[in-house]
C-alpha cells in the first residue's frame, strides 16, 4: 500500500533553536546530543488544502485499511515512511466528538464538547500513536520495541506490537497502574516486568539500558510516536468543519500528547489548514503538577521557565494513576506548544478530578480518572474567568471509563480516598450512586423502586 511520499524531505531535528542539529529519519535516536529532544521535521512539499480536505473527506467511505484509519487518512501531514513501507494499523482513531450538556453546565459554560479516545482499539490516546511509532519501528527492521510506562502506553504498544510481530517488552511501577490496563498487556503477549517503583525512577533505571540492548523505545520521546498523537488534532478539526476551537483542553502527564496537539496544530497553521491557533489548556492533578509549579513560580519570580528549569516532583502522588508523573520527559516541548497557543497550565484536586469524573460518568460519558482532570480544569478556568462562558471549547478524554473500574466503584460506594503526606484523606462522593443490595424478596425489591 502507498503510504510514504518519496518527494518529502525528512530529518529528526533538535527542539533547541540554538543547537538545531539534524539527524537522519532513520536514526532511532529520541534526544540530541545536546540533551533536548527531537521533532520530526518535514521539507514541505506544495498542499492544497482545499483539495486535501475534501481527499480526506472522500477517503471516508473508503475500505482500505489505511484510509480507515483515522490517522492515516491524514498521511500527507505524517509523510516519513517510504512508499513500500507497510503500516500497522488496528483502524486507530476515528473517535467521536460529543456533546455533553450536564457537563458543560457543570463547568459553567453554554457548550462543551469531548473528544473521545478512549473509543480507539485498546481504549486510549495512545493508539493514535503506535500505529505510526510501531510502523516506523517495523520499517527499520526492528524486532523488539520497549515502553515505561503509567498503563496505557504499555496495553497499547502491546496490541500494536502483537499485530505487527514484533517483541513488546514493557516495564510498569508495580501495584500502580489500573487493572484494566495490566490485563491488556498480558491479553497482548507483552513481556510485562513490574518493578518496585514509580514511573520516575523506573524510567531513569531502564530508558538507557533499552537503546543500549538496541531494542526501540517506544515511550512518547520517541518522534514519531507524536506524529501519530498529532493527527487527534486534524481529525477533530476535520470533525469541526474546520471551525477552530477557542480552548483545546487536554491532561498533562509525561506531556507528550500536549506536545503533539501544538506541533499539529502549528502545522496545519503554517500549511495554511487553519487561520489561527487554537489556545492549549494543559491540566496536572496538584500532586503531581511540575510544569504548572514551573509557570508559577516564572510569574512569581518574573524569569523564563526555560532559565528555571523544570523541578520534578520527587514523590508525585494522584489517584489518576495515567497521570502520576514527577519528571515528564516533554516539559520543554510542551512550554514551546503553550507560548505558541497562549496556552494554560494549571493542576487540579483529587476532589475535582473525582467529582468531574462523575460527571462525565452522569453525562453517559465516562472516561478514566486522568481524562477528567480536563473537566475539573475548565471549572477552574471558567471560575477565573480565562475561559469565557461562550468559547468553544473542546476536552479530550484521553482513556476510557473501564481502564479503571477499581478507582469508579470506590467512589461510587464512598470508599474513595487519597494518600498525602503519610494521611488517608476520603474523597467525598458528591456525585456518588450507590449499588443496591436486597434479599431475593420482591417486597423490598418494591420498596427501592417506589424511591
Ligand atoms: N491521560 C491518560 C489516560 C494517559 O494514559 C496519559 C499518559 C495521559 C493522559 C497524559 O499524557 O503523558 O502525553 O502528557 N499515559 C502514559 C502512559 C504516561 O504510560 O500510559 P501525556
């Protein structure tokens, strides 16, 4: 199948304006020798976007796998792989646009819309990415592909990985990633190594050994993971008729899919898709919140956070565990995508995160715990009036409600409840819906539905 477009100049290229050194496409290389990371970059050709558009909208109705696949239908914004190239793809993306009117009379807006990933394949963002990360790996001949990671990436380069034949080696902080996602892994035949530890820790003992033992790393440092990320953005624009949103609300956790959204975004901009930027609004769970700490502190202090410096959080504590991320590896891409689109970061309670996510839950919705930080974020920012009660505004919901099944019964049954500082402190259950228990006694059975 055609993918690649032969015409179309590739190279990796360092985030650093300064350093601005190029690697070739096919390096497996994730950071420079600088340190920075990389950005794929593209010598565009000549697009049309007018024509595009409508190419893109045609190719809807098609049966081939790769326009059925709501990333790459969009290939001709992610032109890295050569024609012969074969790409993996389990029909990822594709994700609906809903409405939700509870939800957004809970934000205190007149509208708000969701955008849904956690309708793709393995039920996360995620898959936008793997099926371009593992097609590129598959393409440089790479036989095992490795990711740390919170849950989602790992059940999601597990299927990938399972589809294309490749290894999938997986490393996850023992006891804290949902249930949900540990069993996709081992469904997917992944080698799952649990080690006793947090994200942090676990990615600073393993990310070095992995590119030395030559296996590819597929966690969100790795370029063309975030091409893939950054098609969530066309296909919600093409979903919008183009119309651009004010806000683009989105969680923060190792930052990458923050990153894809703004280098997406920028492009479809630059190629002349969009007349303007949407703004980025990144939301953190407050225990784990070191880039919103980061822009505090450069207001307070009145310096550049690039000067600053990100101080990870050393014990990031949240209940979303999706999100539970100390030191995230995309800090400064993430900062270049937020002063491009005048963006946000703030964090929110674990409260605020519980009590949307009922919401999204009442909204006939859900999503897992981390994907609900967005709603409780536009709360905040809608009380403080950055976001107007008239802006469009579009959330995205990163995972799916049955990721996490533990987390969404605990609240439900009032058993919720969040360690800090050495406390146990119980999340209420504003929200909450209790399950019913009854003797096989139809008079009782009565009773609870005369209620
Ligand atoms: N929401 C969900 C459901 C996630 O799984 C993640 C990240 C995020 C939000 C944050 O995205 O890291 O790009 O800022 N999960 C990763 C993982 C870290 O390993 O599954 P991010």
């Amino acid at each position: 199948m055609k993918i690649g477009t032969a015409t179309t100049m590739v190279t990796l290229r360092c985030i650093d304006h300064q350093c601005n050194t190029s690697f070739p496409a096919s390096s497996s290389m994730t950071h420079c020798h600088c340190g920075n990371l990389l950005d794929v970059h593209y010598d565009w050709p000549d697009l049309n976007p007018r024509e595009l558009k409508e190419t893109w909208t045609s190719r809807r109705t098609s049966m081939l796998p790769e326009d059925q696949s709501g990333v790459w239908r969009y290939r001709e914004l992610i032109p890295y792989l050569s024609p012969e190239a074969k790409i993996i793809t389990l029909r990822e993306g594709n994700t609906p646009l809903l409405k939700a009117p509870r939800a957004a009379a809970y934000a205190g807006l007149d509208e708000i819309q969701f955008k849904h990933q956690g309708f793709n394949p393995t039920g996360s963002f995620k898959d936008n990415g793997m099926t371009t990360g593992v097609s590129q790996a598959a393409a440089l001949g790479k036989k095992v592909v490795a990711c740390v990671s919170t849950g989602n990436t790992s059940a999601s380069m597990g299927a990938y990985a399972a589809c294309g034949d490749l290894k999938a080696v997986i490393f996850i902080p023992a006891g804290q990633i949902a249930t949900g996602k540990l069993s996709q892994a081992l469904d997917y035949g992944a080698l799952t190594i649990q080690v006793d530890a947090n994200f942090d820790v676990t990615w600073k003992l393993v990310s070095g050994l992995v590119e030395e033992a030559g296996i590819y790393l597929l966690n969100s440092v790795n370029p063309y993971r975030i091409e893939g990320q950054k098609t969530i953005a066309v296909e919600l624009l093409d979903q919008m008729r183009w119309e651009i949103p004010d806000w683009i609300v989105l969680p923060g956790g190792n930052l990458g899919n923050s990153s894809a959204f703004g280098k997406g975004l920028r492009e479809l901009h630059q190629l002349g898709f969009i007349t303007r930027l949407p703004r980025l609004a990144i939301i953190q769970a407050e225990g784990s919140a070191p880039l919103s700490q980061l822009l505090e502190r450069a207001r307070t202090e009145k310096k550049s956070p690039y000067e600053l410096g990100l101080l990870p959080v050393l014990n990031p504590q949240t209940l979303a565990t999706a999100i539970k991320i100390g030191a995230p590896a995309s800090w400064k891409k993430a900062l270049r995508e937020l002063e491009a689109t005048q963006g946000v970061c703030i964090s929110v309670s674990e409260q605020e995160i519980a009590d949307a996510k009922a919401v999204i839950g009442q909204s006939g919705i859900g999503c897992e715990p981390a994907s609900a930080a967005t709603l409780a974020g536009i709360r905040r920012l809608v009380a403080e009036k950055q976001i107007r009660k008239s802006d469009n505004v579009v959330a995205v919901l990163t995972g799916n409600l049955l990721k996490d099944p533990a987390y969404t019964l605990a609240y439900h049954q009032g058993t919720l409840s969040f360690s800090k500082e050495n406390q146990q402190i119980p999340i209420q259950s504003n929200f909450g819906n209790q399950p019913n228990s009854v003797p096989p006694d139809l008079e009782q059975i009565k009773k609870l539905l005369s209620q």
